[in-house]
C-alpha cells in the first residue's frame, strides 16, 4: 500500500482554500471529540448595584498547533463547514454544567449562564431534545439558562425556530433575543416568539440620544417587550 503526499509551499497562504478547508473539518471533527472547544465565561452586571447577575458562555479553540484560537480566528469557517451548531451544543451543556455547580455552591442567589443558538443548531436534528438531555445529565435550573437566539436564525427559518422555542420555552429555559438593532429586526419577533429578553446591539444603543427616530423605536419597543 502505498501514499502520495503533495506539498504546495513553505507557508500556508500559498494552500489552495480547499485544502484549508479540508484540513480544518478535519481539525474541528478531531477537536470537538478531544474537547478543545473550551468556554471563557464573560461577567453579565447587573446595573441596579454592579453585581456579578450572569455569564455569557463564549466560544475559545484551544488548538493543539495554533494555541488558544478566539472565535473570529474559526466561527466562520465553522459555519462554513457545519460545525458550529456542534459547538453551540458543546458550550451550551459547559454553560449548564456551570449553572448546576454555582447552584450547589450557592442556593440563595446562583447567576445564570446563557449560550448562543446559530441557524445551524436550529437546523440540527433533535437539537431541543438534546438539550432537553444535558439539563437532565447536568441537574441544572433551567431558569438559570438562557439561549441566545440570533436574527440570522429567525429571518432564514422563522416558522420552524418558532416550533423549537416553544419546545425548549416548555423546558422552563429563558430565550433572548440577540443584538436587536443590528440587521432587519422586526417587532414581530417580540410579538411572536417567546422571548424573556432583548439584547440591544451597542450600535442601537449609541444612537439613543442623537437620533429621535431611535428613540421612538426604543418607547415603542418597551412598550411591546414581554413581561
């Protein structure tokens, strides 16, 4: 049995972009089996008295090569080659397991963990039972996690999102709206979908005070938002 191997030059900016990207499903396929997706987990304040409320689950890639990867440096690939609803899936259930040991270690007050759903874990299947599963294997509260839904997820597939909110709305997990304000959001989301919280994009924000018409759609999204 014999091998051919091909070599296409000294650095890898001369690699054709098929091979780079066969290279990294593969390198993400053996990563996500060995656990080098790892969580960093980003403080949430609350505003009322600069407390620790939460954690926002985020993504790192401890590469066995590269060393600790931040998500631009592979979350597009990821999505590229299909990975990332894998990698939702991964941080969700470390979110999880976080929320479950901070409420052991502290029942009065525990902070809550939230973790991004992409269009790509709404489009796996069997993705709420799956994490219907890690609240069950990880004993966490499931009001103690919220899935962070983005406009990407909604604008592609709103119909069946919606089914799969309900469901995981059912689970008792809280559901928020991701970067509100960034894209084409549109107050039928807030009106439709079971969501507990709205996350305003920065940018959105930031206009508040020099544009009137930010501001009317701030009155009139508090006014809309759920209870």
């Amino acid at each position: 049995l014999g091998f051919t191997s091909y070599q296409y030059g000294d650095n890898e900016d001369s690699v054709p972009e098929t091979v780079n990207i066969l290279r990294l499903s593969a390198e993400m396929h053996s990563g996500l089996e060995k656990g080098e997706f790892i969580p960093f987990y980003q403080p949430i304040y609350s505003v009322s008295d600069g407390s620790i409320a939460g954690f926002e689950t985020l993504a790192r890639w401890m590469h066995p090569a590269r060393g600790l990867l931040p998500p631009s440096e592979f979350i597009p690939m990821a999505e590229h080659t299909g990975f990332v609803g894998k990698i939702d899936l991964k941080m969700m259930e470390h979110a999880l397991r976080a929320a479950g040991i901070l409420r052991r270690r502290n029942p009065l007050a525990p902070p809550f963990f939230s973790a991004n759903g992409s269009p790509l874990f709404f489009r796996m299947p069997f993705a709420e039972e799956i994490l219907e599963n890690f609240l069950a294997k990880t004993g966490a509260d499931p009001s103690l996690f919220t899935l962070e839904v983005t406009e990407s997820s909604l604008i592609e597939n709103l119909d069946d999102v919606h089914v799969k909110l309900d469901l995981l709305k059912e689970s008792g997990i809280r559901i928020a709206l991701d970067d509100f304000g960034t894209g084409y959001s549109s107050l039928q989301y807030i009106n439709n979908l079971p969501l507990d919280v709205i996350k305003l994009d920065r940018a959105f924000v930031s206009q508040l005070f020099v544009s009137g018409k930010t501001e009317r759609m701030m009155r009139c999204l508090l006014y809309t938002s759920p209870s």
